[in-house]
C-alpha cells in the first residue's frame, strides 16, 4: 500500500471517548472540549450544561484530511449508541455531509453501536448519497464473555450488512487493506500476532458458525487500524481498541510503510482489566518506536496511563477526553 498519499494536514475530532475533561492543560495542538466552543459559536457564548458533550465507554473520530485544494471526511467508529453519537455531533457542531467514508475498526458494540445513526445524519446532509463502509466479515459474528460460572454474557451486535446497506451504507467488505478518501486513509487487513504477551481479549467466545454453541474467539482476527501519513511528520495510526496489542499494530504499521516515521498512535490501548497484567511490557515495547505522540483513551484505564505519563511525560503523552481536536 504505498500509493497511500501524504496529506498536507489531519485533524481528529473526539466525538466519543469515556472520559470527559475540558480543564486540564493541552499541548498547543490539542483544543479541548471548551476551547472549541468559541471557534464554533462565535466569540459570545455562555458556559452551561447545554453545550457540552457526554462521555460513554466507546470510541469515535472524526478526520479531516487536507492535501492541497482538496479535502477528504472519514469517520472512524461511531462509539456505543445513538444518543450519545448524535448529541455529541450536534453540540459540536459538525456537519457529516461531507463524509466520505465511515471505517469500523472491530466488531463490538462499544465501536458500532451508532453506526446507522451516523449514515442517517451523513445521508440528511448529502442529499442521499450512499456512504462506503468499511468492514471485516467476522465483525458480525454473535460474541460473548465468558464468566467465572461458566455462564456466558453476551454482547450486543453491531449492526448487519444487510442493515448498513438498507440505511444508505455502500459495504465494502473484506480482509484485505484498502486505501479510502482518494487514497489518504489506509484501512489496514488482519494485524499479524506475534508479540508473546498480547493476547486479545481474554474470555471473549463468538457463536460457531452452525449457531449451536460458543467458540473461543480471543483473538478477534477482525480488528484493524487506520492510518494517515502526514507531511513532514510522518505516519498518524488510530487504533480503536488495540485487542491485537498496540505493539503488534504498531509493528505492522511499519511493515506497510518501511522508510514513514511513526509520528502518533491514537486510540484506546486495552490495557485495563484483564490486561493490566501487561502494562509493564507495553510501556517498555512502545519505547523502540520514538513515538512524538501517545494519544490514549477509551480502553487504555488510568493504570496504563499513569505508567506511561512515567515513561513518557507530558512532552508525549496526550490523553484522549470527548470534544478534543488534534491538529497535525
């Protein structure tokens, strides 16, 4: 995939992470939650509850890519549900008209759950133009956790092919990399596994394909990352939920595009809960890459921020928080 184009700048706009936080200091490329607010509604506003965004366990991006007169939208995830999804856009103020393609990253409620919502907002705005959607073809393969009784929990799944394509979704579905937004944005294929200690998501089952029973599904081979190379910094990767192991979706990063620094890696890490264990080899793996930037949130949990707030500092460590935008 080298043909992917080096864009001339990127802006992510959180529209869903788990965390709110619009106080504390940014380096000068992040705006907070608050800081935007003057930018999107003129320089008289009031400061109340209306304006701002919530916060849920999910993840959602909005790019905006720019490489010369030219400007490209895509959307990356669409966090856990409707309302959240759709309040967050409204208060601030974005307009999905212009969407060029939406990605899901992995096949879990938490990523998925407000992806008709976001066509049905793209499609009101672009006159019915059908949306390409990027997806894996086990995403929608039924999915569970098993517990300690042995019982199973099962998740909520994201929605279908059949529904994405009924709500004006144009579903590109396959294994394989793809590059979307003319050929500014790698979708990446299935992530190599072979770092020892990420092993997914411990307990996670998925119905077997004759739906009689659960299978162990730890893996979750349909995860992938988006990446973005932006000029005269080098690689930008979003990693939604990292169930492959950041480093493993690192690694492969570099293996797709050999010579592109690393310049950010964005999303949620899943080093809380069962994976706390390998925080420890994380923060230390996450060092070969001289990253400039950490942007971690969602899954990551304060654990695995703190230790990499010690590694790394504030000079690279960015947490994520809802209503951010990063500029690159």
């Amino acid at each position: 995939m080298t043909s992917l184009l080096p864009v001339d700048s990127l802006d992510i706009q959180i529209i869903v992470d788990n965390v709110t936080d619009s106080l504390s200091s940014v380096p000068s490329f992040i705006e907070t939650e608050l800081g935007g607010l003057g930018r999107r509604r003129g320089s008289a506003w009031v400061l109340g509850g209306g304006c701002l965004c919530c916060a849920a366990h999910g993840l959602s991006c909005l790019l905006t890519l720019r490489i010369g007169d030219r400007t490209h939208t895509v959307l990356f995830d669409t966090g856990p549900e409707d309302g959240v999804f759709a309040q967050n856009v409204s208060r601030l103020g974005i307009d999905l008209g212009p969407l060029e393609a939406l990605v899901l990253s992995h096949g879990h409620w938490d990523h998925g759950g407000a992806m008709l919502r976001a066509l049905q907002l793209a499609l009101d705005r672009n006159g019915g133009r059908k949306v390409p959607c990027y997806v894996h073809p086990e995403m929608f393969r039924s999915r569970a956790l098993k517990l300690p009784n042995d019982s199973y929990r099962a998740m909520e799944e994201v929605p279908s092919p059949a529904a994405l394509q009924a709500h004006g979704g144009d579903v590109v579905s396959t294994r394989e990399a793809q590059l979307a937004a003319g050929e500014t944005v790698f979708v990446s294929g299935e992530i190599p596994r072979r770092t020892p200690f990420e092993t997914g998501l411990p307990g996670q089952h998925r119905r077997t394909v004759d739906g009689t029973g659960w299978e162990l599904d730890e893996l979750l081979m349909d995860e992938r990352f988006v990446a973005v190379h932006v000029r005269d910094k080098g690689l930008v990767v979003l990693t939604a939920c990292s169930h492959a192991g950041v480093i493993n979706v690192l690694r492969h990063a570099q293996e797709c595009f050999p010579g592109v620094k690393l310049h950010c890696v964005l999303g949620g890490l899943h080093l809380s809960g069962t994976n706390e264990r390998v925080i420890p080899q994380t923060v230390a793996a996450l060092k070969d890459f001289d990253l400039d930037v950490i942007a971690a949130g969602h899954c990551t949990g304060w654990r695995a921020l703190a230790a990499l707030a010690n590694a790394f500092g504030d000079a690279r460590l960015a947490p994520l928080a809802v209503g951010k935008r990063l500029s690159f």
